[in-house]
C-alpha cells in the first residue's frame, strides 16, 4: 500500500489528455476512464479502470468496447505500464495483452498516447483479421512454489497421466520424463528407482492433464484444480482418485520432507479458445498435511521454465555457432584462451567435449583464465569440465571428458586417436603440439577433422587464428608459414610480421610466477574480444562451408584490438589456394609447391621452349623451407637460371653467377622464413625421373663446405609430349618428381634411378 506516485499521476493526465482529444464513438466517448485506484499494491502497480471503442472508424455500430484495467508502475514511464482484458472478449478474459516483445522494447518517451495507440493497433489488427490476439497470454499469479524446469517434449498423444520430476535443489524440480496413462505400481516403483540412480537425485510423480481450452486464472485449492481440469462429474471423480495414487505413491517413495510432503499438478492448455491457439505449460505445487485435507490444500502457482524443443527455439539458431550442435569437439589446452573455446562449445550443445591440459590452477591465472580461488591446485580440465557440466541446458546431453597430461603423449599419439572428431581447436600456443598435428594430418584428406588454431601477441593488441577444412593439405602451421610469407611482402602486414616472426634473439620474455612458463601480458577482456573474434570467424567459416558450395580449404584471420587508429585493418582474412603436393617415397616428405612458384616454373619454361626448341631444358634454385619434424618441404619460390647457366636439348647446367645474392636476399627480405631447399630443372615432354646426371649434380651439394646443406630436394617437371605442351600453354600439370636428398643417401645402398 502506499500514496500515489509522480509517475502514477502523470499516467492519470496523459490519459486524462488522451480522452479529451478523441471524438465519441456511437453517442459515448470512444475512450472512458472508470475508476482509479487510490490504493497502490504492494508491487507498486496502480490500476485505472478505462472502456474503449476500438472500432474503425470509431463511429461503426458494432459493439466493439472493451473493458480493460491498465497497470500502472510506480516508476511510470521509465517503467512499462501493462493491460488487462476485464471484460469477456477474444474468447476469454482476464489475460494481459502482451504489446511489446519484452520490456527492452518499450520507450518511456512514448508514455501513455504511444501505448495506448498500439493496445489501439492490436486490437484492431485482431478484430480485421478475424482470429484471435496471438499475443494475448494468460495474467501468471505471483510464483510461489518451486521452480519447475520442463525439457523432454510432451508426446503428441498425451491426453492423462503423469510426469517423473527430480528434485535439484531446495526449491527447484525438474520434469525427466512423461508417462502416459499410470502403470501398475511394482513397475512405476522399479521405473522411478532407476530414474533416480541416473539423475542421482530425489524423484516424485506429478499429475499431468492435456486440457482443449484455456484454464482459469484463479484456482487456490487442489479442489479448484480438479474441478478447472475436468470436464464432467466423472472425469472429476478420476482426477482425485490419480491425485489421491499419485500422493501415496511420493510417500512411500520419498526419502525426505519435501518429496513427500509436495504434490505437483501441470497442465499443457491452449492460451485461448480459438482453433489453433499456442499452447502453454502451466504448474502448481501444494503442500498437504493429511489425505483427507488433500482436495483442500492451498494450491500455488509455480514458475515454469519450458525449454521443450516443442515449446521454444534456441537463441543460436540460424546463427554459425549452430555449426556445433551435436559436434564432437577436442579442446587442446585450458588456459585463456582454451577455457573461453570450451565454454562457447559447451553452450551450443556440441554432443561431446573433450578437454586436455596438463596444467594445474594457480593464483596468477586467476586474472584472465576463468577458475575460481577454491580451484587452487586442482587440474585445469578437471575443473573446467565440472563447471561446464553445470552450464549446459536442462534435458541437453553432452559428454564432457578431460584428460591431465602430457597431449603429445596421449591424445595426438597417433592419427587415430583425433579422427572422431568434427572439430580439434589448439589453445595450447605449443609450436610443437601444431607440428604435431601437422604431422598427424598429412595424408589424411577429408578424414581429418576441422582444425583451429588460436595465438595472441606478446602485449595481446594482436591474434592470428587458422583453420584449416576437412580436406586441406596443410594444418597450423603450413597456414602460419604461408601467412608469413605475405606479411613480408605485404605491407599492410608488416606489423604481424614484425609481431609474430621476430627473430629468436627479439623475442619477448615474460614470466608472471616464479616457475613459469613465458606467456603474454593482456588483460581477461583483451583476450575475450580477440579469441571471441577469431572463434566467430571460424565458426562463419565452417557453417558456410559444405561439399556443394566449395570453399578455400586454409585461411587465416588477423585481429588488431587497436589497428585501425593506426590506419591497419582491424580485421583481415586471408586465404590459400590448394598447393601442388608430392611425396618422396625415400624419406617420406611431403613437397607442397606454391603456385606462384610453379607459375614461374612454367614461364621459364616457355622462355626457354621459345628460344631453344621442344627439347632444350633448364632449371633454377628452390627457395621455401624444410621441416624435418612434419616431414615436409614448402616450395614457395623458383627462380630462373644464372646468365652463366648452360642449355641444351636434354641437357641443363646451373650456373653460380649471383646464387648467392638471390638467397640472401630472400632470406633477408623475410627474416631466415625462406631458405635454400632444392634444385629445380626439366625434363621436356620425357620421363621426369632424375637420370644419373641429376644425382651427380645434387651430389656437389653435399661436398663439405662451409654452406653444406643437410638436405635438398630435386624437382624434375617432364611428362609425354602432349601433357608437357598442354601446361606450357597453361593448362593442367606437368609429371613432377620429387626426390629428397641427404648427405647419407649418396653412402648408402639406395642406387640413382636409370632412365
């Protein structure tokens, strides 16, 4: 109780205002103001009583007035004011005309003339059209039961019988299951026990009714309740004989007060009487002290949370993070960046999440990493896993496992042990676990699941995140290493490179704790906005992406907190066609050739064809890089031969003029991430094999010097006439063979290969 408000009389004058400015309506005023509350109720709501001809043109003799009560806050008009059909109309009355989307949508400026144009608006868009308001809901009492949680849908046929509820707290039930119609109850006895083995909590049976029309707003006793389900004496009598089973069945089965002294009656009833009206899950809990008082126990309403698949949409939906329902997902690494991936995983309902980390909660974490003070010393994963556990939505399955260890040793032991996977996302910043799963993903094609990597700068201003489809022939690190390459040629760039190909000498070193490893400095909200970024492009990225519509397999995606103050992008995409692949079968490399170098391969080629005839060759160096752990060799540039190079018809002779200038500039130019790899020549339109010749040339490298190589790589481009001239008037591939040499190879048994 209490006196009116500021904002209850300014509601009273605009109305007032309102009333004054419409003509009447068929000898009445079309807007009435009846009584006014002079009593507020506790929750601060002001009732004014109004009757309003809604009819248009107002004047129309049909009888179309309706008595409405508005609810007017306290707080007026920063608050959102409310109305009620009083009178009997659209089928039923008592029930609030819900006009705005939720409370955000309302504009206190709009005030009393803006809502009562839209209540106007409804009204009338209701009455043309012939149907009732869709957006008209039954007024909810004030909840005060339990809270009663709802996720499996309700079968299409249920008409009677009864929901299994698990208790999850003091004042909150859950509905696990529906059974329709009542079991005998050695059977229900034996159901209810399993049920609560697996949900490992207090179970009770609630009464369930399916009703055809709307239920009445008041209903205090569960004697009102039986009579408002039933439609005749009886169906009246069979309700209490199931209220009265249901009731002894939660006594002998309860195992504390609450379970058996509460009694749970629900009912799925239409929100108005006409055809096809949505329906809505209703609940009241009443707590009864003797069978014989049971009809007379005080019934109360419940607040329902109905996230049936039936009864409500996910707020993902139509979204990219959708690509993650029902995924199975591989978390590699529980730190900041790690523990923010698994969480977005979690709540987009992946069907299995599995988290690896062999790290442990410690006090300076805390700032960024999301653990709690009382996880102090317990395993990262083990905690993370618990507490997304408690995160996913009622009736939502997912497997969350953890694993503590060492991943190189468990969980990226062998290719098998990640191809279950629809998605693995490395949050660990290891080079060597991305080397890893580049080594595991060789080969593999399609069978290899999604992969993203996700990195922050040194100061956290910066992220590169890259994904790599099903299908790519490359992972992490072939995306970074081609991402490289870009940004030192690419000024717009220069500040990744700069930020995340430093030499090893500029590295910056960070170390928080004592015992601690070298991390990054940044704040938790400069690692969400960067990770969050990256997470969404991905999932763009992958939901975009299907076998019909073709997508660039390997990309990567730059994100500047702070770039575009200083005219940078703050966000780039990147991305890279396929590259040519070939393996050597003597060690078992793979040789991925850039386009652009086998572009001016082909060039020189015709160059040559052009000048010396069908069969003249010739070659150059191979600049790129080898990496000895993936086993694979990047060819991302060929030059063209010296001036002082001999050509022939099938022959060639590299020449020495100026090769050493070429490679320290490419070297230079990108900070050691181009180097010496091979020698390039052609075998026109012949057999692509190296000849004798050719391992005698590849030979000399290896002739101890102070720029001895430990490895190179012989490229042969050749191929049968037609193929061979196809590609040097641009179309398709020549034969190429890839040949992987090293010092010990030309000591050991492996004999050249005769043409």
């Amino acid at each position: 109780m209490g006196d009116l408000s500021p904002g209850h009389e300014q509601s009273r004058k605009e109305l007032e205002s309102i009333i004054a400015t419409l003509p009447p309506a068929s000898g009445r005023p079309a807007l009435e103001m009846g009584t006014v509350g002079s009593v507020v109720s506790p929750d601060g709501l002001l009732a004014i009583e109004i009757s309003i001809d809604y009819a248009e043109p107002p004047h129309v003799p049909d009888d179309v007035r309706l008595d409405i009560t508005l609810l007017v806050p306290s707080e007026f008009p920063f608050a959102m004011p409310r109305a009620v059909l009083s009178s009997q109309h659209f089928g039923t009355r008592d029930v609030e005309v819900c006009l705005y989307e939720s409370e955000a949508d309302w504009d206190p400026s709009d005030g009393m003339h803006g809502f009562m144009e839209r209540l106007v608006m409804r009204l009338r868009q209701a009455r043309a059209s012939e149907r009732t308001l869709d957006a008209v809901v039954p007024r909810p009492g004030v909840p005060a039961g339990a809270d009663v949680v709802v996720s499996p849908d309700l079968p299409g046929d249920f008409q009677r019988g009864m929901a299994i509820m698990v208790w999850r707290g003091p004042e909150r039930v859950d509905v696990v299951e529906w059974l329709s119609g009542f079991l005998p109850d050695d059977d229900l006895t034996a159901r209810l026990a399993a049920c609560e083995e697996r949900e490992r909590g207090a179970v009770s049976l609630g009464l369930v009714r399916v009703l055809r029309r709307p239920f009445p707003q008041r209903a205090d006793t569960l004697g009102d309740l039986a009579r408002a389900m039933s439609g005749d004496a009886a169906d009246l009598a069979t309700f209490r004989l199931d209220l009265v089973r249901i009731t002894r069945l939660n006594v002998r089965l309860a195992k504390e007060p609450r379970t058996s002294g509460s009694v749970f009656v629900l009912a799925e009833a239409p929100v108005l009487t006409a055809p096809g009206a949505r329906l809505q899950l209703l609940a009241w809990q009443s707590r009864w002290r003797g069978e014989a008082s049971l009809l007379r126990a005080r019934s109360m309403p419940a607040a329902v949370h109905d996230v049936r698949p039936q009864a409500s949409v996910r707020r993902d939906t139509g979204r990219p993070a959708e690509w993650l329902l029902n995924k199975r997902v591989l978390i590699l690494g529980c730190g900041a960046v790690g523990t923010r991936m698994a969480e977005h995983c979690a709540r987009a309902g992946v069907a299995r999440l599995t988290l690896a980390d062999s790290g442990v909660v410690t006090p300076g974490i805390l700032i960024r990493q999301t653990y709690e003070n009382t996880d102090l010393g317990e395993t990262k994963a083990a905690v993370l896993a618990n507490r997304l556990t408690r995160t996913l939505l009622p009736g939502r399955t997912c497997a969350i496992e953890h694993r503590f260890g060492d991943v190189l040793a468990t969980l990226l032991r062998d290719e098998h042990a990640c191809r279950d996977f629809h998605l693995i996302v490395n949050a660990t910043a290891s080079t060597a676990v991305s080397k890893r799963l580049e080594y595991l993903s060789r080969d593999r094609g399609a069978d290899w699941p999604a992969t993203l990597t996700l990195g922050v700068s040194h100061d956290c201003e910066r992220g590169v995140g890259t994904l790599a489809l099903p299908g790519a022939h490359g992972g992490d690190t072939d995306i970074m290493y081609n991402l490289a390459i870009d940004a030192f040629a690419v000024p717009e760039l220069r500040d990744i490179a700069e930020t995340f190909f430093p030499r090893p000498e500029e590295r910056p070193v960070f170390r928080p704790d004592a015992g601690c490893s070298s991390t990054f400095t940044g704040s938790d909200v400069e690692v969400a906005a960067l990770t969050g970024q990256i997470f969404a492009w991905a999932l763009n990225r992958l939901h975009t992406h299907s076998p019909l519509r073709p997508s660039v397999l390997r990309s990567a995606f730059v994100v500047r907190l702070y770039g575009s103050g200083a005219g940078l992008a703050a966000q780039q995409c990147l991305e890279w066609p396929d590259d040519i692949v070939k393996q050597d079968k003597n060690c078992g490399f793979d040789v991925r050739i850039h386009t652009r170098a086998m572009e001016r391969m082909r060039a020189e080629s015709q160059r040559v064809h052009a000048m010396g005839g069908p069969a003249c060759e010739t070659g150059g160096v191979l600049m790129g890089r080898i990496d000895t752990a993936c086993k694979v060799i990047w060819v991302t540039h060929a030059e063209i031969p010296p001036p002082d190079s001999k050509h022939g018809d099938h022959h060639f002779l590299h020449g020495v003029q100026d090769v050493d200038l070429r490679i320290s500039a490419h070297r230079e130019r990108t900070r050691g991430q181009v180097e010496f790899v091979g020698m390039w020549h052609t075998h026109p339109g012949a057999d692509p094999r190296p000849s004798h010749d050719d391992h005698d040339e590849m030979r000399k490298l290896f002739v101890p010097t102070n720029q001895t190589v430990p490895m190179a790589l012989l490229l042969v481009l050749g191929g049968r006439p037609g193929r061979w001239h196809r590609w040097l008037d641009g179309s398709g591939e020549p034969e190429v063979d890839a040949h992987v040499y090293t010092a010990t190879w030309f000591r050991g048994p492996a004999a050249p290969r005769a043409m």
